[in-house]
C-alpha cells in the first residue's frame, strides 16, 4: 500500500501525549531523498517556511555526501539571514544533584552512592553568581537535580537571589531553569520570579527505549514528561526549550520527534520552542550504556543542520559536551547560543581556578573546558559576534510576540545592534587587551552591515555612552 502522510494530520489537543511511534517510523521509512527533492526542501527552508514531517525525513535519509554538503550550505545560508553572525553566551549553573529518579545514563541517579549530594546554601549561591559576573556572565541557566528539595517555591527563591547580586559592574539579567517538570500551579510560581526559558528535556521519544532507561522515579513517567511543556503554556509561561539526549535512541527519529514536539506546540499554543538542545551521551558515574544507539560526529553535524532547516525561528543551543573541535564546525550550521566557562560541579564557579573533572561530583564529563575569555576570543577570531543580550525577555518580546518579531524577519534589527552593545559591556570591563582590540574591529565590521544610517548613529551613540560608564543600554 502507498504511504499516505495525510492520515498523520496533527490532530493536536492542549495536554494531551502527541508521540505516536509508528507516525514517525513510517516517515522515516517511506522518505525517499533525491536530489530534486533535498534541493526544493533547502528552498522551502531558505524561504523561512518551517518544514513537515516529510521533508525533514527526507533530509534525515539523505546519505549523498554532495547533497550533505548541500544541506549544510543551505543551513549555514539560513543562519545568517536569520540571525546573522551573532552567538548568545550561557554559563550554566548546578544549584542542587539530589536526585529520585534512576536514569541510567546519569551521574546524579539516586541509586548511585558515589555521587556527592549538595545544594548550594543561599550565600554559595550568591558567591558562584559573583564569580560567574567577574568573568562577564550575563545569562545563566540554573539546573537542580529532579528531587522535593527543588520545589517551585525554592526554584523561584534561588532566582531572585540570583537577579539580586550585583558585582562591580556585572549583574545576571536573564535566569533559564532546567529542573523537574511542574504542574500548572508550579510554573506559575516560577514564571512570577522572573524567570527566561524552562527546559525540560524528553531525553529520548521513543516511549519504548525511555521506559529502558527510565525505570524508577517520578521520571519514569514518560506522558507526564511529554506534556510538561503543555502545562507551563496553560500557566502563562509561553518561553519553553525542548531537548532530546541523543544515544539513547535512533537520531533520525530523535531528530523527528522534536519536529514533532514543535508542530505540537504551535498548534496548542500559536507558539513553538525558544529553544530547542541536542546533547550527544557523555560519560558519568556508574555510566553503562549500550553505544548502538552512538551519533558519530559526522551525523551530528548533519542533525544540527537538519534542525536549522526544520525550524528557521528557533534558537539551537551548543553545550560544553562536546569538543571544542566539533563546536567550533557545527556551529557555522545553524547554532546561535553556547554554554563557555562551563564548570558543571556544585558551587565549582567559587571554589576552585580550574575545571574538576571528576565523575562523583558532575552530572557527566564536558569536553570543552575553555574559560569564557578563550571562548570569545575564538569566535572574534572566527567573525563571529559574541552577545549577551536579554532585550526580548525583558521587554515581553516571547512567545507569540517573539514569532511576531522574528517571522518577519524584524528582529535582527534589534539582536545585532543589541549585541553589539552587550559585547562593548565586556570589552570595556572585561577583556584583555588583545580581545579589545579584535572585538572593537568585529564591532565596526557590524555597523558598517547595517543599513540605515540613523540606526547607526544611534548604536554609535549608545555605544560611547557604555565607554562613558552607563550600562544595560538596548533596543
């Protein structure tokens, strides 16, 4: 019988499981690349259109090497109309690793003895958050282990002690989460504290391959899971990032599924993902997975672009887990935010110069241990222009007023010319010399790509007003 996608048409409720493995598999099965039809999929794509879930699996079964390259051209092509040369920066910062659940692949599991359990006390938050706005941080992502001690109430507290501290020039302007899921009353309690993004990572789709390596815990519940985001839409807080772990399962229907996840959302809620995260497998304590399920780094870059193409408008977070080899490749195809200076030990900002790499104290090992500074230093070498801006959050530019900024096209007026004036923040108060030097170049670059002259005068003028000592200037 002839494959009929129409019968998959999204039927979507608010609530309710959207994951329907065969749907996918039968996607994956029946998608039949040429070049023809790869080549009319980057179009739609470089047309700012959002593919269906036949065009990306077409893209996920192309195996032509030529027409891989293609692929990422057209997502290194859409990446800079979309969201030019910018890169957001991220420190993520642990707040607590108890944990109830048992995931295998996870250092933090309940069942692993070796682990040693901490939550940071309000004042070892405060002194990390000092430490991290030493080195010019301005975005975080607070994650906490999925256990009692982290409920909305303590959620909320820690983020308001974060947007409180304030050294020398530094302060924190925009907090992610990356906890347990909620219920609607919960999320609200977090969305009143002020809060940006709250990811919750599926981790795998494949309700079969979860169940294996979900086995106890509340996170063994694996549509309570799929629909948490419903429920943070439900309680207002429309500025969601999906996730999935990939080596837990088939990357091509991971890949998918996040497509999937996106369709759903924006058919509940008129609004898809901020962000959407891809994190390979990394070794942790009592680590012991099956590696048949493995991306090698030449697919990854291939999902990467994939993703770009899938869904023009939304951001693709690069984390520390991988080499700085493969970030500094995969990010030319479509990412726009990275996590640097990245040190995943509990209250490891404060206490110690260097990274400890030492698996009962981390949730899994990094692979990119550069400091922030290094970091920049790169991408100004590389072109690119390091940003921390939080302009949309702070001024109701999110979900459906996001898309109604960023579909157009829009908001690239305001996130270059934004980025430019938080980069000027840190070179002023930051860098070294050197990096000065090749950020003040990278930003003249810039404003010489803009194209009205009032508009340029105006960045201009903001940013002398920086070198003059004001700050948190934005458009």
């Amino acid at each position: 019988m002839k494959f009929n996608p129409e019968k998959y048409a999204i039927k979507d409720k608010p609530m309710t499981p959207f994951i329907d493995k065969d749907e996918i598999w039968d996607f994956i099965n029946n998608a039949k690349p040429t070049k023809e039809r790869v080549n009319e999929i980057i179009a739609k794509s470089l047309s700012k259109k959002r593919l269906n879930l036949e065009e990306v699996a077409v893209l996920v079964n192309t195996t032509d090497k030529d027409q891989i390259e293609d692929i990422k051209n057209g997502a290194r092509t859409l990446k800079e109309n979309v969201y030019g040369n910018r890169i957001v920066l991220f420190a993520p910062l642990y707040v607590g690793n108890y944990c109830i659940n048992n995931c295998k692949y996870c250092g933090f599991k309940a069942s692993n003895k070796k682990a040693k359990r901490k939550t940071l006390t309000k004042d070892e938050l405060i002194e990390n958050v000092k430490a991290l706005e030493e080195h010019g941080q301005k975005r975080l992502i607070l994650v906490y282990g999925e256990h009692t001690k982290y409920s909305p109430e303590f959620i909320a507290d820690s983020v308001k002690t974060v947007y409180n501290v304030k050294k020398d020039n530094g302060e924190i302007r925009r907090v992610n989460i990356n906890a347990a899921p909620l219920d609607i009353e919960g999320f609200k309690i977090v969305k009143e504290a002020g809060i940006g993004t709250y990811q919750v990572f599926q981790e795998t789709y494949n309700p079969d391959a979860y169940k294996e390596f979900h086995q106890s815990g509340k996170k063994a519940d694996y549509n309570y899971r799929l629909t948490s985001l419903d429920r943070a839409q439900e309680a207002g807080l429309d500025d969601v990032g999906i996730g999935a772990l990939f080596g837990l399962y088939d990357w091509r229907f991971e890949v998918m599924s996040l497509v999937r996840h996106t369709n759903h959302l924006e058919a509940c809620y008129n609004v898809g993902p901020h962000t959407i995260s891809f994190p390979r497998l990394q070794d942790a304590s009592e680590y012991d997975i099956d590696t048949k399920h493995d991306v090698s780094d030449d697919n990854f870059a291939k999902l990467v672009a994939i993703l770009r193409l899938a869904v023009p408008y939304t951001g693709l977070i690069l984390t520390a887990r991988e080499p700085e080899k493969i970030r500094k490749e995969v990010l030319q195809y479509g990412c726009s935010q990275i996590d640097a200076g990245t040190k995943l030990e509990i209250g490891a900002y404060a206490e110690n110069p260097e990274v400890d790499q030492n698996l009962n104290k981390e949730q899994f090992l990094i692979n990119d241990t550069r400091t922030m500074a290094e970091v920049i230093d790169e991408l100004l070498d590389d072109g690119y222009l390091p940003s921390f801006c939080t302009a949309c959050y702070r001024l109701g530019r999110t979900g459906e007023h996001f898309m109604e900024f960023s579909v157009p096209g829009f908001i690239k007026r305001y996130c270059t010319p934004n980025a430019m004036l938080t980069l000027s923040e840190y070179l002023v108060d930051y860098a070294s010399k050197e990096t000065a030097e090749k950020g003040w170049k990278v930003i003249e670059k810039n404003l010489n790509k803009l194209k009205d002259q009032k508009h340029i005068m105006e960045v201009k003028n903001r940013i002398e007003r920086i070198k003059n000592g004001e700050r948190d200037l934005y458009f």
